[in-house]
C-alpha cells in the first residue's frame, strides 16, 4: 500500500509528528507506546504503527490527538475499543467473549495430545501364526 499512497502518508506522518512534538517528550514515548499496542484493523497482523494503511494513519491521529487532550492510556484504550471492538487490541482483556481467544491454543493442544495419545493405544495384534495341527486336519479333509 506505500507505493498508493505515499502522499497521504507522508501528510498524514507529518500531522502526527506535529502533534506529538507538541507534547513533552514523554507523551512522545506514550505515543509510541500505545499505537504499538493497537492492531490495524486493515492489516490484522501488524500495529498501527507499522502499518500505512490509511485507516491506521486515523487511528495514529486519533491517538495523538487523545494525547494531546491530556487522556489517560486507559481512557484512550477504551475510546478506540468503544469505537472499534477488542479487536483493535493486541492484548484483549479476558472476557466471556473473548475467551476462546485465550483459551483456544490451549483447547487444541489439549485435542491434539487427546487424538496423539488415543492412536497411541490403538496397536494392531499380530495375526496368531496358524495351528499346524489345524492345517493337518484341514488338507486331509480337503483330500477324501
């Protein structure tokens, strides 16, 4: 995406740094702190500070322009999460609704280990060897 857009990032960057210098220099570490907290929610796999896709440049805004308003990290977090849902956080809080979320690796280990151990006790018996004596019998059967 930086190759179609690189007007409106570099626009959008230069907006957040003005707003960021503005702060002292620990709102700056906040900054960066929180918008490496928050996913993108175009990218999934990435935060919105390693993202350039323009929703993130407004999530970046969004969270410089918190700081700006003097809002606590936690505030800003529940702002974005009223918006957004918990998804947009790399860390959701551990509810109802979020718990498979956290327990699902866990649940499937548990099933693989399950599934690993019954095949485990599934050893096929060797066929007995047959009984000579049997044998015997029945050829001289099969010969009258």
């Amino acid at each position: 995406m930086s190759r179609m857009w690189p007007g409106v990032m570099l626009g959008g960057l230069m907006l957040t740094c003005a707003a960021v210098a503005e702060t002292p220099a620990v709102e700056a570490d906040r900054y960066q702190r929180l918008i490496h907290e928050l996913r993108c929610l175009v990218c999934q796999n990435q935060s919105i500070a390693e993202s350039n896709a323009p929703l993130a440049q407004d999530l970046r805004e969004q969270v410089a322009t918190q700081l700006a308003a003097g809002r606590s990290d936690d505030q800003i977090r529940d702002y974005l999460t009223d918006r957004y849902g918990d998804f947009v956080l790399y860390r959701p809080p551990f509810r109802w609704r979020t718990a498979l979320l956290w327990l699902g690796p866990f649940l499937l280990v548990l099933v693989g280990l399950a599934v690993v151990w019954r095949q485990g006790r599934r050893v096929v018996a060797a066929p007995a060897p047959p009984d000579a004596d049997a044998l015997k019998r029945l050829l001289e059967e099969h010969r009258r």
